[in-house]
C-alpha cells in the first residue's frame, strides 16, 4: 500500500512563505530614498513578525508541523530579522559592531545545526532562543517607530525622544540575550563537536571503514546488550506521541507476552518506532500525517521516551469508547484487540498508559537485530536516557488537564475490573 503524505503547503506554511515575500518588500523599502520609507518598513515588519507568531501556533495546536515548515520558518526568521539589522545599521540607527555579532551567532548556529543534520541527529530548540527573537524583534520596532515618527515631522514629541532613549539599551540587552543563547546551545551540543573533533583525530584510511559511532549493532547471536527497557510501537504512532498529539497507549498483549498478555512493566521506557503490523486501513486518517517516508533509512531512531502516571485495565468498552478523541486508532482495531481472548488466563479488555513524553536533543540510532523483531511490547535496547538533555513535550499544564478529562471519562463507567496501578 502507497502512502501518500499530507500536504506540506498547509496554512503556517503559506504564512511562512507569506513572511519571506514581506522580507523582500521590507528591504526593497529601506534600500531606496522615498519619504515614508521607515513607516512602511515598521508596518511591514510587524505584519510580518505578527505571521511568524501565528504559523507557530496553527501548526502546534493543529499539528501541522512539516519538514517543509521546519525548513522555511527559522530560514523567514533570519531573512527577516537580519536583513533589517543590516539596513538600519546603515541608517545608524543600530551599532554595526552588535549588528556582526548577532548575524555571526546566527552563522555559528547554522553551522552546529549542519553537522548535526550529517550525523542524523536533532538539536532541540531552546526556550532562550525564542526571547532571543523576541528581544530582536522589540529593538528593530522601537527603532523603526522613531524613525517613523520623524518622517511625519513629530521627532521632538515625549514618545519620539522616549523610543530614541530606549533604543540603545534594547540593542544591549537583545545583544547579551543573543550571545547567552549561542553560549548554551553550544554547551548543551558539544557533544556534537566533540564527536566531529574525534572522528577527524581516529580517522582511519579509506580501505578500513568503522561503523558510524551512533549505530549500535546487535552483539553476536543476535541479542543486544542489557540496557534501558523499550516499549515497541508503530512508527507513526511513536511520532504522533512525540508531537504531543497523543499521551495515551492501549494495548492486548502480543503472541510472545505469555499467558495473561501485555503487563505494565516498566515506569519509564524508550518508544521503540516499528512498522511491523502497521495496519493504516484500521487507523484514523490523520495519523498518516506523522507518515515517516519509505525510503528512509531502515534503523531504529530513539527520539522519545515515556514516562507512567497511570495505567488502568479497561473491562468495559464503553470506556475505551470514551477515549477515542484521545488517540489515533480505529475502532475496528479497537475491538480486534479488546476481544482477543486466544488463551487461557487472558480477558476481555484493554491496558490503558497515560504517559508523559519527553524529547531528547541527540536521538540515537540502533541497527536492525533480531532481537528488536517479534510479536511482544518489551524490548531492551543498548542506550540509556539518563545522559539525554531531554524536554516534555506537552507542557505540564497541559498534560495535567488532558490527564485530568482522560481519567474522568473512565472513571464515570462502573468497571470493576478498572484499577490504576501507577500512582
């Protein structure tokens, strides 16, 4: 079965590329002697920064993230933000000296986002780097706004002297903010350089490769080191749980899990992404959109781990009923796995896992090994999370309130059988 992805030029995308062409009139405005010059490029350039605050929210609240998007948005930024610096340092109106700083931090970080991208790994964004935007975005519009207010010939009112005392001093502290944020996405990555460093110092000739450092190949006979536990689940799903989509698991219990099934082993594991039994035909079509493509590479990426704040055995399928705005599954499945009673000892129902998902900064990377193959939920894999710089997902509030309506929904049907096990 073709799986075709969901469109990528979505609504924050077309904002995006709506941003980059305001960039090209913003300059055009500023690059040439006409009367209003600064108002027009003030009224462009906050239109744009306000389309830069708005794609972001559409495409986290309506799950419309993209590669397309992560590609355009931060590059819009930089265009944007930069360029303006430029023309108003020729203006005099920002310090060229702080102008070359911050496009060089922003060179700096490309550059780490670059070999990170050759290593097939992933620098996670960081707070700081959004009020370094932010402290950007307040020094150009003050300055702007004084340079507007002196084309309508008010460049002597309380306001206009009031921006040009505040210019130099949001200059400073957008500065210091933008240094900062370069400092700690250096220091939180420099495992990134010190890996590059290494593989340039251990070289070895062309005849005799070494395995990437990142893959970590199953041990002979097929088994991998102990380690971390993993909890198997399809790829799409994984994704969908590490966007924030989804912070529920329900699950039977495989073949290989034994007489009674699935059990609630482990209070905190991988989410270990397989295609094995992607069934699509009995999943809700917007999944499809947490598709990663087929041609991608075939080893197993651990970008997410899980942690339990509740597991609860559903006896009754109005319960699972309840929940089917909380995640990406079909009914048809649903009720395939709520029935399956293949062996003795196994009942009716399904293991609900409401888990707190985190993102880590450097994902790792496991060849294939028959040991991750099977019909079961648990697995162990040769990594570990406790040296990850690693962020949640869903923000506490958040998660605690889609928590709160999860538990609601279950607990208003009676169902003996129901018990959280996980405090």
């Amino acid at each position: 079965m073709t799986l075709r992805r969901a469109p990528t030029l979505n609504l924050p995308n077309q904002l995006t590329v709506l941003r980059l062409g305001m960039c090209g009139l913003l300059l055009i405005s500023m690059s040439f002697p006409w009367p209003y010059a600064a108002t027009a490029a003030l009224l462009i350039f906050a239109l744009a920064s306000l389309t830069d605050w708005l794609d972001g929210e559409i495409a986290r609240s309506q799950n419309l993230v993209t590669d397309l998007g992560k590609l355009l948005d931060p590059l819009a930024d930089k265009i944007l933000i930069t360029g303006t610096l430029v023309c108003l340092a020729v203006w005099h109106m920002a310090p060229m000296w702080m102008v070359v700083i911050i496009i060089a931090r922003e060179y700096l970080i490309t550059g780490l986002r670059t070999i990170a991208a050759l290593k097939q790994k992933v620098m996670a964004a960081e707070r700081v780097g959004k009020h370094k935007t932010i402290s950007q975005i307040v020094a150009i519009l003050v300055s702007l706004a004084a340079l507007s207010l002196g084309e309508f010939g008010l460049q002597h009112t309380l306001p206009a002297r009031f921006l040009e005392a505040a210019r130099l001093p949001l200059y400073w502290i957008a500065l210091v903010i933008t240094v900062l944020s370069g400092g700690i996405y250096f220091w939180k990555n420099s495992a990134i350089l010190q890996e590059t460093m290494g593989d340039a110092s251990e070289a070895k000739p062309a005849a005799q490769p070494e395995p990437p450092a990142e893959l970590a190949p199953a041990t002979s006979g097929g088994t991998v080191a102990a380690g971390a536990p993993a909890f198997k689940e399809w790829e799409a799903m994984v994704e969908a749980l590490g966007q924030g989509a989804q912070i529920i698991l329900l699950r039977k219990g495989g073949i290989a899990e034994g007489r009674s099934g699935f059990e609630a082993k482990h209070r905190k594991f991988w989410l270990f992404p397989t295609r094995y039994h992607q069934q699509w035909e009995k999943t809700k079509p917007e999944l499809r959109r947490y598709a990663a493509d087929a041609a991608e590479s075939k080893d197993f990426v651990l970008q997410y781990f899980a942690e339990v704040t509740d597991a609860v055995y559903l006896s009754s399928w109005e319960q699972v009923a309840r929940l089917n705005d909380a995640h990406f599954w079909g009914e048809e499945i649903l009720r395939e796995r709520f029935g399956y009673r293949d062996r003795p000892g196994m009942e009716t129902g399904l293991h609900l896992l409401i888990v707190r998902v985190s993102r880590i900064n450097l994902p790792h990377r496991l060849a294939p090994s028959p040991a991750y193959e099977g019909c079961k939920s648990w697995i162990e894999v040769p990594v570990d999370w406790s040296r990850d710089i690693a962020v949640p997902v869903v923000q506490a509030e958040e998660f605690a309130t889609r928590r709160s309506r999860i538990l609601a929904a279950i607990s208003s049907v009676p169902a003996p059988a129901a018990a959280t096990v996980v405090a």
